[in-house]
C-alpha cells in the first residue's frame, strides 16, 4: 500500500507566485539561472540555485553555497514572501503546454515506501548528486524541488481530484517557456481523508523523474530515525516533496545522442561497420518513425537506421529500449563509448530541443554525428521499474517541467 500525507505547505502569496516559480536545478547551468533570475529578487533560483548570488567560479558543492541558499531561503520565511499554510492540505498542480495537460497530486510520498520499493526506481544516482540534494535539504531542513511521481491511473483517483479543482485555483500563471500553471489547495477534511484513502489502496507508485531528491530524502529520513528515540514515523523528516502523476498523462520526450568523433574512422568506414547490424537509407527522415529506428545527422545529412531484429533481446526490459539498443550496437562496439556516464565524448540533448540543435552541433564541428531516438514510453518505465532493473542514462526526458517554489515542505 502508498502512503502519502497532507503537509503544511510553504508557499508565496497570490500576487508573487509567477515571480517567485523557477525551473528546477538539475535544468539550468549556473550562467542560465543567473540570466533568468536577473532583476527578479524573488526568483526561486535564488534558493534552488543560490551560487547565482555569488561570485562566478564559485565552487557549486562549496559551503558558502548552501549557507546561501539557506540566508536567502530564511530572508523569504522572515520576509513572508513565503507563508506556511495553518492546515495540512493536499495540493493539486495542473500543467497546460500546448495541447498536451497533466493534472498532479502534491503530497509528501513516504521514504519507508522508498526504502520498501513500494515507490519503484529506474535509474542509478551518482554519489556526488544525492551527496549535494542531501546537504541542501538538510542545510534549509526543507525540500523545496518535487520528486515526480507516477502511478497506473484510477477513474476513482481522477474523480477526487476533479472534485479539488472545483473551486477557484490559488495560482494560475503562464511561465517564460509557455507552460501555464494552476494551482489549487486541497483543504477540506473529507477531501483529504477520502484522497489519502484511495492511494493508500495503491500497491506501487513510480519515480519518473527525481531520483536524487528521492534518495536523499530516504537517507535523511534513516539518519534522523536514528537520532531520534521517539520515532513514530509521522514525523515531517519521514515524507519527500512529491507530485504524483497517472501514467495515461506522461509526456516523455527523446533523449538524444551526440559524439564528438569516429573512432578514427572516416564516413564511409564508419557506415561499413555498422553494416551487419542496422539496416540504413538516406530518405531524410529526422525523427524515427518506429520502435528500433533512429535517425543519423552526419556531414550536413540525415539517414535512417533500423536495427536488425537479431542484434537485441526483444523479451528483455532493459535490452529491448531504442537507448540500450544504440549503446550495445553501435556507440559501444563501433564508436568505443563504453560507459555513457562518463565519456567525455558523448553528450545528450533533450527532445524539447529538438533536431535543429543536433544539426546545429554537428554543423558547428563540435561533434561528428547525432543521434534522434524515439521517446522511451512509460509502459517500458514500468516493465523496467517492475523487473527491478535499471535503465541506461539519460534514457527519458519529461515535458513540462515542474516549477520550484510554488510550494515547499518544512521537515519539523
């Protein structure tokens, strides 16, 4: 069974919420949160990202960075540019980009559910990462960046939270990148209780995207149980800042590759050595039309490959995605790519920014060749997840992004 809590939510007043929500900090380099936070002191990257306010170089993972975030964090409480809210509410959080909507549970997801595996992982954390989510969230004891969840979609769940958008919304904002943002506070007793209700009869939620936070979440929720000799396990530390989404919403888009060089090969030995394992054509095509095709930007041209049925484990989870097929066809045995996660001749580029930046890369003659997949689909997350295993890097890119800042949880 899921276990999600209402919390007291920390959030800016109506008028300030459209200055105040930021992108996430895992999506912006240093130099692009302080361009986009420029002139807007209530910009959430002041918090999210607060080496913004410090000189340029500075050490991201120096401690003068988090005794910032947690001064400018303290200024908004002191300042009540952030209110704590006197009921503990659920909150939903509706996302409008283009024609596509998705419509959001905020709840605190238990760390015991994460350390249980009732919330199912798909990806490994780097140490350095949850190393620095950790030393945030402890710095501000806050978590103020969602974990995003997903779950296998309920009509029952769905008419709950219809019910919660029944009434005026708290925030409706339109950001810089075009997503508009609708925010409503779940406060109402019966509402509350019938929606922790209905999840607790939930057997697994998944983490789409979030894994870091998660994780640190889970190691800060054992170390102050450990600290704590009346743990009950209700306490604030015991439950992550998450939104939690029906799977039927997902919007999963391409990861894309691109390599710096060929291994030493020139083109045309390069097309001859994957010869025995994709099949290839030159129509043109940037965008793959079916599972197990890929599009190829090489020398101002596009190809089209698909792999031969004999190069993969149809059957298995991890082999059978476009990502692994790539990796174990192509970038590892042709290219010498032989751990993504660290080679500094690949890169990723994700599907929001379309074919024009891997055509703009190669032309540029930073890299060689591009690679535009299809987007990993969200039953392929779950068969993955449910086989306990773990997915290549950089295998799914979620679209919209949540925005910081719209609501933060304190942890005591």
């Amino acid at each position: 069974m899921a276990r999600i809590e209402p919390f007291q939510g920390l959030r800016p007043s109506r008028d300030l919420a459209e200055k105040i929500a930021a992108p996430p900090y895992d999506v912006l380099s240093s130099e692009e949160a302080r361009e986009l936070a420029k002139g807007n002191p209530y910009s959430f990257l002041h918090i999210g990202k607060p080496e913004i306010d410090l000189p340029a170089g500075t050490d991201l993972y120096s401690d003068a960075v988090y005794a910032k975030g947690k001064e400018n964090f303290s200024r908004f409480i002191q300042e009540k540019i952030l209110l704590q809210d006197e009921k503990k509410s659920f909150y939903i959080y509706k996302q409008i980009w283009g024609e596509h909507v998705q419509i959001g549970l905020v709840a605190g997801a238990s760390c015991q559910d994460y350390q249980d595996d009732v919330i199912k992982k798909h990806e490994l954390t780097r140490e350095d990462k949850e190393k620095d989510r950790r030393r945030h969230i402890e710095t501000l004891n806050a978590q103020t960046g969602p974990v995003f969840l997903t779950y296998k979609q309920r009509d029952s769940i769905d008419r709950l939270i219809k019910q919660g958008m029944a009434k005026s919304p708290d925030y409706d904002i339109s950001t810089f990148d075009g997503v508009r943002h609708i925010f409503f506070v779940v406060d109402d007793k019966d509402l509350v209780a019938a929606i922790h209700g209905e999840f607790r009869s939930l057997d697994v939620l998944y983490v789409a995207d979030g894994h870091h936070r998660s994780a640190a979440a889970a190691k800060i929720k054992a170390k102050r149980q450990s600290e704590n000799p009346n743990h009950t396990g209700d306490e604030e530390y015991n439950f992550f800042l998450a939104v939690i989404f029906p799977h039927m919403q997902m919007k999963i888009l391409p990861y894309n590759r691109m390599v710096k060089d060929l291994n030493g090969m020139c083109k045309a030995e390069f097309f001859g050595s994957i010869a025995d394992r994709f099949e290839y054509d030159d129509t043109g095509l940037k965008i793959p039309d079916a599972p197990q095709s890929f599009c190829l930007y090489i020398e101002g041209k596009w190809y089209r490959l698909r792999a031969k049925p004999e190069t993969f484990d149809a059957n298995d989870a991890v082999a059978s995605l476009d990502v692994s097929i790539l990796q174990n066809n192509l970038l590892d045995p042709v290219l010498g790519i032989k751990n993504p996660r660290t080679d500094k001749r690949i890169d990723f580029v994700g599907g929001i920014r379309g074919t024009a930046e891997l055509e703009k890369m190669v032309d540029s003659g930073k890299f060689k060749v591009a690679f535009s997949l299809a987007p990993t689909t969200i039953e392929q997350l779950f068969a993955v997840a449910d086989a306990g295993k773990i997915m290549p890097p950089k295998s799914t890119w979620f679209e919209p992004k949540l925005k910081d800042g719209l609501v933060s949880h304190l942890l005591d």
